[in-house]
C-alpha cells in the first residue's frame, strides 16, 4: 500500500471524525423530534437538496419510506419534490432553476407538514427559495447545513450546522443523520 495513499485515507477519516465531534447533539435530537412529531400528526415531511444533497436528499425519502416502514402501523410520509424531472426542468426552464422546489411546495405542502433543506454551502439559491416558500406557508423547517450555516442558518426554524467547508465530510454527515434519525423513527414506531 502507499504511503500517500495510506496518508489520504487517514487525513479523510480525521477530518471526517473532526465534523462528527463538531455536531451539537442537541441539534440532532431537536430534529428527531420534529420528525417524530410530524409521523404523530401523519405530516408530510418534504425534503430538498441541491447537486450531491439532491441524492441525499432521495436517500432520505428510500430510508424513511421503505426502511422505517414497521408492518401493521401508518407508514412515514417523506416526498423529494426533485424527483419528479418534468416539474423540476419546467420549473428550471420557464420560471428559475431558483424555483424547482419552492414552487412544489407551494403546489402541496401545508401549515401541518416539514421541509428539510440540505445544502452543504449554506447558500444554494434553489434552497434559499424552498425555505422562503415554506415560511409563507407556516411549514416548519430544518436546515442540515455545512460551512458554518450561510444564509439559511438564519431562515430555518431548526438546524444541524456543521462548521467544515469541505464538501465530502459535510455531505456524509448529513447521510449519516439520515441513518440515525430513520432508524431510531423505525424503533419508536414499532411501539
């Protein structure tokens, strides 16, 4: 094995470890709240994401829909309003790329659902927009920034803030949020 290959893995792994110690748990378990909340009240949880949080974003939806799915009990409503190509590009195309979820939530969401917004900036436009959209709709919001949180720290109603800026630990902490929150969702719903 190289040695410098050996050494990048190690560097990944530390900063990796360094964002994972960073995470104010209290934030995470706000949010496993929320959540646990809007499955109480059979809410629609919409989640957004931009580029690589996009695919985060369609994990999410597959671990909450199918993975915390506990036979015999409601199932958890969890909907990418991305994952729908011919509204996301008509969006894109006729309106702003800015609006591709924004718009579908103002199309569906209610004052009882929640949106999580995942950008690893802080600063996606696209996002910004989404979090706007859902304050006009009284929808509460959860932000899972990087970088310090950028602008949409300060539009959210809740947030996990990670203080990186690089992309790669920032986005794999916020897969891992979604594995600890859907399976301690799976547990409480088999109850």
């Amino acid at each position: 094995m190289s040695l410098d290959k050996a050494a990048h893995v190690r560097s990944y792994f530390d900063r990796l470890k360094a964002v994972l110690d960073s995470v104010r748990i209290e934030d995470v378990v706000t949010c496993m709240d929320v959540l646990e909340e809007a499955y109480q009240r059979d809410a629609t949880v919409y989640i957004c994401g931009n580029g690589g949080s996009w695919t985060t974003a369609t994990h999410w939806v597959c671990d909450f829909t199918k993975g915390a799915t506990v036979p015999g009990k409601r199932r958890f409503r969890m909907l990418a309003p991305g994952d729908n190509m011919a509204m996301l590009t008509a969006y894109a195309n006729d309106v702003s790329y800015a609006s591709v979820f924004a718009e579908p939530l103002r199309a569906y969401a209610r004052a009882k659902d929640v949106a999580i917004l995942i950008t690893a900036s802080g600063n996606s436009p696209n996002i910004l927009e989404a979090a706007a959209a859902a304050k006009e709709l009284a929808v509460t919001t959860i932000g899972l920034i990087g970088f310090g949180g950028g602008k949409l720290a300060g539009m959210v109603d809740h947030s996990v803030i990670v203080e990186s800026r690089e992309y790669g630990p920032v986005e794999d902490l916020h897969l891992v949020l979604d594995h600890i929150i859907s399976t301690y969702l799976k547990e409480r719903i088999a109850r």
